[in-house]
C-alpha cells in the first residue's frame, strides 16, 4: 500500500504504456510540446471535462471523477463514468444517494484518434476501473474507449491478463520514478507522429548508436566547412 503523498497520476501510466522515454521526457524532465494531435485531444478532453452529472432513465453519468488506489499507488480524474441502474438488488453494483435500487459503474475514456496497436489506452482504463473498485468496493468487469476519428466506443474487458499487465506497470513506474533517469530512446514508426520526437531524438540517442561517434561526426563536419571557407 502507498502513501497519499507517493500517489503517481494515472496519465503517467498511460505515457509509460505508450513510451518509456516519452514518460521520462514528460514527467522526470517536464518536457512536452503540442503538436496538431495533441491539441486535438486536449480540446475534446476540455469538452468532455465539464464538472456535472446528467441522468437519463436507467443511467446516470458523472464526469472528472477525481479517483485513487493505494494499492497501485495511482491517482487520476475520469473522463465519465455511466452508473448502469441494475434490474435488481442481487446482482453486483452500488447504492446512489437520492435513488433506489444497486448501479454498476463504467469508466469511459475519450481518446481523440483510433485503437492503438498497443495496450496503452486499455491500460490506463482499467486502471481507472481498478481505483473506482477500491474506492466503492465493487467489481467492474467492462468499460469503454471512445474514439473521436471513428466515432465509435469499443468495449474493454477487464480480463485477467490486463489487470495484471496493469499492476505490473504500477510497480515500474514507481521503480521508475524512484531512479529519477529517463530511459533511453528507442526508434519505431510511432515515434513520427510523437509532439516530443524533435527533443527525443530517437534515430540519434538510441542504445544501438554511439553518441561519442555522432558527436565526432558532427565536430568533423564543422571543421571541414571551417576549412572550406577560409581557404
């Protein structure tokens, strides 16, 4: 269990799912530039984030839930959460003050593109369902991605396998964050389309290059355009 003061943002784990350097370059060296995609996403998140709760027969929905678990050792906001009113008081689920019956919470994360190849989005939605668990005491088993460029929610599955990927990226961001060194780039097409590529430098910094080659590289460059030009 962590403490309240040792609780990393869930944001964080999102970034570290995605790139361990981007996480470093973010949130050890407060480095970020907006480029197009990320202002993009910046706004719907802006529209999404308004601070109120809107109910239609059966569902209620709450937006920027303020959400922790200090067993992962995790702290975030939700984009909105939809309490789903169950058809009766056996199943599984929660009391809402000022309503009858049990509600059973569904996290729903807006992501301004398209799915992802990799884990990063599912991991930083089923770790917002594993804080509303500890924080209500109940199990959520689905949520939902929302993509603005499809337009389309696709369900997640907190199945087995993603709760433990996600735990045990819990446990390295902290081991992260404690050693306080930004991991080493690493080159892929993704790394394109990334605001931080111009700072990142993967095609120069990454283990497989020798940075004392390049810098001699790029010394010797210099010296014979000196030369050229005084001769």
């Amino acid at each position: 269990m962590y403490a309240e003061d040792d609780l990393l943002p869930i944001s964080a784990l999102q970034h570290l799912a995605f790139c361990e350097r981007q996480w470093g370059l973010i949130h050890l060296e407060g480095i970020w530039n907006e480029n197009r995609l990320t202002a993009e996403g910046r706004l719907m998140h802006d529209r999404v984030h308004r601070p109120e709760t809107e109910s239609r027969p059966g569902v209620r929905v709450a937006r920027s839930l303020r959400i922790h678990s200090f067993r992962l050792g995790l702290v975030g906001q939700t984009d909105i959460v939809e309490f789903r009113q169950l058809p009766d008081e056996t199943g599984n689920g929660i009391r809402l003050n000022g309503t009858a019956g049990r509600w059973q919470p569904r996290p729903v994360e807006f992501k301004r593109g398209v799915p992802k190849a990799g884990h990063c989005d599912t991991i930083q939605l089923c770790a917002q369902a594993m804080c509303l668990e500890e924080m209500l005491d109940v199990l959520i088993e689905e949520g939902d991605l929302y993509y603005g460029r499809t337009h389309r929610r696709y369900e997640v599955v907190f199945n087995g396998d993603l709760r433990k990927e996600t735990e045990d990226l819990a446990v390295r961001l902290h081991a992260l964050f404690t050693e306080g060194r930004t991991p080493r780039a690493r080159y892929s097409r993704k790394c394109d389309g990334c605001s931080l590529v111009a700072r990142c430098m993967p095609k120069v910094t990454g283990p497989s290059k020798d940075i004392d080659h390049y810098l001699a590289s790029a010394r010797k460059i210099e010296e014979d355009d000196t030369s050229e030009a005084t001769s």
